[in-house]
C-alpha cells in the first residue's frame, strides 16, 4: 500500500480523507459495472467462434457441409431446446447433410429455416431479410392486412399496382403460398405475418415450395373487384439495406431499394407523423390525453437518446398543472431492443393519469420483443386502468431472447440463438436462466396481454388516412366522458 501511495505522489498524500473514499468508491463502482457487463455476456450472449480457417469449397456441397459445421453453434447455444425439439432440430440437420448435393440454394436456406423452426422461439428464427438478401426480387414489396396482401411498393414500370390486393400466385392462392413457408418460421402467427412476404416476393423461394421460378404471374384484384394477371420478372439482387423491417412498410419513408416507389396514404394520421423520430409525444387537447409514439426500443438518429427522450417525457407528465385523462403509447411498429430504456416511463404512467385515467396501449404483430416488455412495465403498474388497443402482439408471454445471430460462411444464412428465459406471467427462477434485466433489475409479472379493443389497422382505413386504433380510442374515451 506504502508503494501505492508513493507512485501516486505527495497530491494524493494532501487530498482530504473524503475525497479519497469518493475516488475508491467510484473505481469500485465502475468495476463492478463492468465486471456486471462482462458477466452477462458470458452468461447470455456466448459468440460462436468463426471458422477461420475454412479452406475455399471445391464444390456447392462442401460449401454448404461447411455452413451445417457452423451451424451447429446453435444446438450448443440454444437454451430453449427440450429432448422433443432438439430431436427435431437434428433431423432436420441430417436431412440437409444427406441432401446438400441436390438442394438449389435456396431450397437449403429454407431447410436451415426449418431446422431453426422446429425450436418454435419467436426469438430464435432464421432472418428472412437475410434469406432473400442474395437473391432476385419481385419489383414489388407487399405487407398483411390482416389477412389481405397488399401492394405497397413498386417499380416504376409497375406503379399502377399500388395499393392492389394479391390473391394469387402462379395460380395458388396466398394464403396457400403464405401456409408452405410457416413451417420456417417458430413462433406465433401475428409475427409470422409480418415476415412471410418477404419470401412471397422471392422468385426463388416460391420455387422452392414447388411454384414456378423466375418470373411467376401473380394475380391482382382493384377496388372495384375487377382482376388483372401481371407476369413480374425480378430486380436484380442489389446490396441495398437500409435496416428495412417488413411491418415498417406501411410508413411510406421506409425503402430497402431505391429503385421503388411506396404507396402513399390519402391522409396524414398521427402514427405516420415526424417520419426522422423513433420516439416523440404529442398533446391531445380535444381527449385531454398525451399521446406517445415509440417505433422502436433504441436510440434513434436525433441527437436526442431514448433514455434521455424517456426521462424528458416523465419530467413533463410530473409538471402539468392537470393530469392527462389518458395517455396513449404506440407501440405498433416497434420491434424491441433495450427494455431498460422505457422501463422508467412506463412505470410512470399510472401515476401519471391517477386513479381515474387510462392508459391505452397500441398493438399490432409487429410490436415484439423489448417492446412487449414494456407493454408489461406499464400493464403491471396500473392493471385496471391499462387497456391493450389494435392487434394481437408479435410474441408469447414466455419467450427465450439474448443470444446471439451469426452468419454461415457461404450461404450468408443468419443463423440465431436464444438463452435467456422471459416469463412475464409467472416469473422465473435460476441465475443463469433467466435474463438478469427483466428478473433482477426490472422484476415484472402480468396476469395477460391479450386485446381488449380489437381495432386493426385494415388497408382501407391505412389508404384513406385514418388510423382505427386511435379512432377505437376517442370513442372509448367519449363513453367514459359521457359517464362521468
């Protein structure tokens, strides 16, 4: 210690005996920060080691034995897997290893899809942006309503398909094509929705499932029930990527490929508005009611961070002179990230609107993973004032998350893995089972999140500007108004 204390010099030596325990303190503190941090990413995101050494493939077949060595990085990862699953996954895996030789490559990306699949963990399925990266895509970029599938961008030489709804390919009916893919996808259907048209709109994953490849003819339908049969030869592949997600479609700004064009809705509802923020809130005078926006759990590009966005916005619902009678969090659009983020937020809102306010959560297939922890945040703080508005969410309310995804040498396949356990009905038990965040830090239990006011978004409302989740709120709160 004397030594110590010499290197440091004669100005320790002269500094206060409190100042001395604060530096202590601090440099205990930032290692035990760090020591936390190092912690959780051995135990919850252990990174698979790449193959550093792979020599060139002489062939297709040892390309792909090749990305099924390295794909068993997610049977030693996954956490999830019980004996019936992991049974599963390992027949899937043989039968891509018998059959590496005769499957085209996208045939083998499916069969790696599948084998992620049979885990059945929202969290743990194949990238289906990744799958269709390397390959030809339709000129048009389609998205669900509900249980029709529209057209929301397009070519130019294509534009006057905007806004139809497809009802067939090569002769077989969407919800045919869309049911041939759901074996490649874990999880519920909400979320499966989202996703599907990405290979829907690949020429050579429809050949996969046994239509035509290269240029299928799909048939549209016009407003007025009248039908036209295109054929749709495919854009080159172009290594465009923007971070588009498929359930962000329907924000008119979102492209993945510059070459298309987006459909544009009549109207500006609010949940299209400020188009450059992840995160933003708005008075609703007319409801007495704040109304808030979060497309995403992380930070966006604004100079603004969302912790910083969330603690703005608890510091002005503290401040108002009157409690809002509602208050509305959009979390349609929102796909997850951090949960910690908008952990304080959401538990702020019940005491935000007091004992006769309500809280109206937004919903829809696309809201997930973070962003469905926070929907718990806010649920558990105020049960009885918390109302859940629009879809079905993306996910269950037992989920395994963390992880990490990876991608195979060759076939640019972005394999995924999940170890940490979320059960936000009963909690959950075990160190290294449970993810710390939400069970040691950020403890919550809800009894459901399941809908309370069906109001889906359906294309005609999206084409004409209105937002029915929204308009489900202002009737709701004009029934409370009427009985007050």
């Amino acid at each position: 210690m004397r030594r110590i204390l010499r290197a440091l010099g004669a100005k320790w030596r002269a500094t206060p005996w409190w100042l001395r325990l604060a530096a202590i303190g601090a440099m205990l503190w930032l290692g035990r920060k760090w020591l936390l941090i190092a912690a959780a990413i051995i135990a919850f995101h252990p990174i698979p080691i790449p193959p550093f050494w792979l020599s060139e493939p002489r062939s297709p077949t040892e390309a792909r034995l090749q990305d099924l060595r390295h794909f068993a990085h997610v049977r030693r990862y996954e956490r999830s897997m019980t004996d019936e699953t992991r049974a599963r996954f390992d027949a899937v895996v043989a039968d891509l290893h018998r059959r590496a030789g005769a499957l085209s490559d996208a045939e083998f990306m499916l069969g790696l899809a599948r084998a992620q699949a049979t885990i059945d963990n929202g969290h743990s399925n194949a990238s289906a942006a990744a799958m269709v990266r390397r390959f030809p895509r339709l000129p048009v970029r389609m998205a669900f309503f509900g249980e029709e599938l529209r057209v929301l961008r397009a070519s130019r030489d294509h534009r006057d398909l905007l806004g139809l709804r497809v009802t067939h390919i090569d002769g077989v009916s969407v919800a045919e094509v869309a049911r041939r893919f759901r074996d490649a996808f874990g999880g519920t259907d909400a979320n499966y929705r989202v996703v599907a048209p990405l290979l829907i709109e690949t020429p050579a994953f429809l050949d996969a499932v046994g239509l035509s490849g290269g240029a299928p003819t799909l048939r549209f339908v016009r407003a007025e029930g009248a039908t036209i049969d295109r054929t749709l030869p495919p854009l080159d592949a172009r290594s465009v990527d923007t971070g588009t997600f498929p359930g962000d479609l329907a924000m008119p700004w979102r492209r993945d490929d510059p070459r298309l064009i987006p459909f544009a809705p009549a109207g500006s509802p609010l949940f299209l508005a400020r188009p450059a923020r992840g995160y933003w809130w708005q008075d609703l005078p007319e409801l007495e009611a704040v109304y808030f926006n979060l497309r995403t759990n992380l930070n966006d590009d604004s100079a603004q961070s969302l912790r910083d966005f969330s603690q703005a916005a608890i510091e002005m619902l503290r401040s108002r002179r009157d409690r809002p009678r509602a208050i509305i969090v959009d979390l349609r659009f929102n796909h997850g990230g951090d949960l910690s983020l908008t952990h304080d937020l959401m538990v702020e809102l019940g005491d935000a609107v007091g004992a006769d306010g309500r809280i109206y959560l937004l919903t829809s297939g696309n809201t997930f993973s973070a962003a469905i922890v926070s929907m718990a945040f806010a649920k558990e703080a105020a049960p009885d004032r918390t109302l859940i508005v629009g879809e079905e969410i993306g996910d269950r309310l037992q989920f395994w998350a963390e992880g990490w995804s990876f991608e195979l040498p060759n076939s640019g396949f972005r394999a995924r893995y999940a170890t940490a356990f979320y059960d936000l009905q009963k909690g959950c038990r075990g160190l290294f089972r449970c993810y710390w965040g939400v069970f040691y830090l950020f403890p919550v239990i809800v009894d459901d999140l399941s809908v309370d006011i069906p109001a889906p978004l359906t294309f005609d409302a999206y084409a004409a500007g209105r937002d029915p989740a929204l308009e489900a709120v202002r009737r709701a709160e004009a029934v409370r108004a009427a009985g007050r």
